[in-house]
C-alpha cells in the first residue's frame, strides 16, 4: 500500500523551511458526490491546513459538492481554495514568488493568458492547476508564451521526468495521493524534479493522523456501511458449510491471510468504512452479503464465495447445482494496482492453491 493523506503529510514536512518552500494541491478531492465524499472533502480540506498548504486547486469533480460545501473546504483549509469557475472563491493566489491559477479544460487557453498578464505585471512566476490531462496541457502550453509550470491531472502514476515545452514544466502527481513532486526555483527557472513515492518509509504524521481518525469517526457514526446499494443475490452459504465438504480448501484458506483480512482493517478502525470494507468481506454489495460481524459472522474475511459466488444452493445440492470455475478474472475486483501495488496472478495464486 502507498500513498495517504498521513504520508503525504510527513513528506511535505520534509521539503524544507517553510519560509522558502510553497505547497500545491491538485484535486481532485473527491471520486463523486456523495455524503462520505463530503466528509473526505472536509478531512482533506483541514488535513492540508495542517501542511500549511498554499493553494488547493478544485477540479469540475469537486465543483459537484455544491457551493456550500465548497465554502466549508476553503475555510477548513485556511481559505486555499481556487476555483476554475467565476464565484465569490478566487481563481489566483500569490505564493512566494509566484502567482498559482487555475483552469477547467474549456477555457484553459484563455485562463493561463490571463494568468501570464497578471504574474507579469506583479513580476512573479505564472503556476497552473490544470484540470485535465497531458495533451490538453501540452496545447496550453504551446499557446501561452511565459507559462512556467503547468501541474495537469493524470489517472495513474505521477511523473518521472518533466515535460519541457518552450520554457514551461509539464508535471502530474498522478491519482490517489501517492506521490510528492518536489522543483526548485532558481529564480530563472526549475531544476531538481524529483518524484517522491509515498512508500511504507514514510510514517504517519501525528497530527494528521488525529483529523483522519476523526473521519474514520464520522464515517462510522453515520452509518456509512450500513447505508451501501446493494444488488440482489443468491443467499450465500459461508465458509463453514463449503469446508464441511471441501476440507482441503478450507485448510488452505484458513492458512492465508484472506482468513484474517477483515482483522486488518478492524486494528486500524477502518472496518466501518465502505471504501476499505469491500475487499475485506463477502458480498458487501450484495444482498444477501456481509453487514456485520454480529450479524453475519459466517461472512467475514475474504471467504469461498468472495470468488466463487454465493453459495448455499450449491451446498443444499451440490450434484444438481455446480459452482461456476474462476481464476484471474475473480481476483481483479480487490487486487487493483491502487489496492494491490504489484499484485501478479501466478505469483498470488501458488499462495492458495487449492
């Protein structure tokens, strides 16, 4: 696992003084509108105020929280919030020696002139938040003479090396918070890229840590689990009635660490959170699925039917009745690379050949 909020924020610790070091965020802060993306919104909003962050850039993602909760992630981020949209938020923000914008893709040509005429006549170094890709970026930058730097959203890893357009940087942090790009400014130009991975080496920060327990808190007292869509299902059977007949299996299973994958996330007070709980149980999403450890006991843990599918009918008769054969395809669900950094089917499957 790499990547987090917590890293993040012992990473940008590591910068350098802080009279000397300016800190950007792209979004965006969320994945979709919903109530637990509102409280992510809020926990990152006051989590990067805790990084002494100097301007956050919202994308057309976050813009579907609403005004009014975009009001309450500026002021929990200290007022950092640029928006690409006209509105009672700025769209600027001078930083150090520099003046950070940001764009949406529709009129992102138009923004970063602007942006160029405005650091000019204050004489500082024109920054953008891009809200798009690579390509798009690279248009902007060919049609803006005295761009600097154009940090663009990318949904994957983060760069290795920059791009070089004219006299502008093309750089992406990629998705999910896994990397820290770090430049030094010269006065004349950028140097020093370096693309900080946000690895195991990197403990949690204290304080941060406090805000994100705090949301794991709210996360639980609104029932986030309780109030995941589910899609109907077959009634599953649990890992106690398919080891009554496959016993072989089930000594294998109980061996692996699917057999405690619920646990994990139980020590770290994330087992109420439907963004980590789904790849620790049976059939979240399903009807007939996990709720609870109380209440569905027999489905906790990455069990027989986490892939192989409900089963309690094939257990009432199993002659009549088969299983359906899976392999790679049931395992790709959980074991994404977000999830499952280096995740190798052969390589995962000799650890629970049964």
């Amino acid at each position: 696992m790499s990547g987090g909020i917590r890293r993040l924020a012992t990473a940008v610790q590591n910068l350098g003084p802080k009279d000397r070091t300016v800190f950007v965020v792209t979004g965006s802060l969320i994945g979709h509108p919903s109530r637990q993306d509102e409280l992510k919104a809020e926990t990152i909003a006051e989590a990067l105020k805790s990084c002494q962050v100097h301007a956050i850039g919202l994308t057309a993602d976050d813009l579907a929280l609403g005004e009014a909760m975009i009001a309450s992630v500026d002021r929990l981020s200290g007022g950092r919030v640029l928006t690409p949209q006209a509105g009672s938020l700025p769209n600027r923000r001078e930083s150090g020696p520099f003046l950070v914008g940001v764009a949406e893709s529709k009129l992102a040509e138009q923004a970063a002139r602007d942006l160029v005429r405005e650091a000019e006549a204050k004489r500082l170094v024109p920054i953008l938040l891009f809200d798009d890709g690579f390509e798009a970026a690279r248009r902007v930058a060919e049609a803006t003479a005295g761009l600097r730097l154009i940090v663009y959203r990318h949904a994957g890893s983060a760069s290795r090396e920059p791009t070089l357009v004219g006299q502008c940087l093309l750089i992406t942090p990629g998705n999910k918070g896994k990397a820290l790009l770090r430049l030094e400014w010269t006065g004349e130009s950028f140097r020093g890229f370096a693309a900080v991975d946000l690895g195991p080496s990197y403990a949690d920060d204290e304080r941060v840590a406090r805000i994100y327990a705090n949301y794991q808190r709210r996360v639980m007292s609104e029932g986030m689990l309780d109030k995941v869509l589910r899609r109907s299902s077959d009634p599953f059977a649990g890992n106690k009635v398919c080891g009554s007949c496959h016993l072989g299996a089930e000594s294998v299973w109980k061996q692996s660490r699917h057999a405690g994958a619920l646990a994990t996330l139980e020590k770290e007070s994330q087992d109420r959170d439907p963004d980590c709980t789904g790849c620790h149980v049976v059939g979240l999403d399903l009807a007939g699925g996990f709720r609870s450890r109380a209440e569905t006991p027999h489905l906790t843990d990455v069990g027989c039917e986490s892939c192989h599918g409900p089963g309690l009918a094939h257990a009432g008769d199993p002659q009549a009745i088969k299983m359906p054969k899976v392999g790679a395809k049931s395992c790709a669900p959980c074991h994404v690379p977000d999830h499952s950094p280096g995740f190798d089917y052969k390589t995962y499957w000799e650890k629970i050949r049964h």
